[in-house]
C-alpha cells in the first residue's frame, strides 16, 4: 500500500478455475496455474479414499513442465463425530 501521496492502491488478484470432470479415486486431477508476473506451474491434486470412511488430498507441483514433482500440500481428511451424512 502506497500512503506517500495520501492515496492508497488495493491489488486484487483473481484465480481463475475451469470445471473439469472428477477423476476417479485415486487418480490426479492435472491443472496449469499462470502467476501475476506470467509465469506457471503444473499442479496435481489426487484424492484418495482411506479405510474408515477417510480421504487423502495429496497436492503436488511442477516447475520443469512435468520432469519432476514436489508435495505441496497432503492432507487426510475424516468425518467429525456425529456428523450427518
């Protein structure tokens, strides 16, 4: 924020998302995110189901157009006690 001439600047960044059909459990759901600055990464998310109702999201990235991934994000998710389903 620039107050050195009493105004300010906001800088909104919007993500744009496209709907893809669901992979199948288990499998990666494949996207290219683009940055500010025009550069973009490939990303990954895969969710896989666990014993006991549980889901893995498994979330990786890559910068070499696919040559190499790295986790970014790996989560496991479970249902909260009395939860309705």
């Amino acid at each position: 924020m620039d107050t050195s001439r009493g105004m300010r600047s906001v800088v909104v960044v919007l993500a744009l998302t496209a709907v893809v059909p669901a992979p199948a459990a288990g499998q990666a759901s494949p996207g290219c995110e683009q940055l500010a600055d025009g550069s973009s990464y490939l990303d990954r998310t895969t969710l896989s189901p666990l014993a006991g109702g549980e889901v893995r999201q498994h979330i990786e990235v890559s910068t070499d157009r696919g040559e190499s991934w790295r986790t970014t994000f790996d989560a496991v998710y479970r249902r909260v006690s009395g939860a309705p389903r």
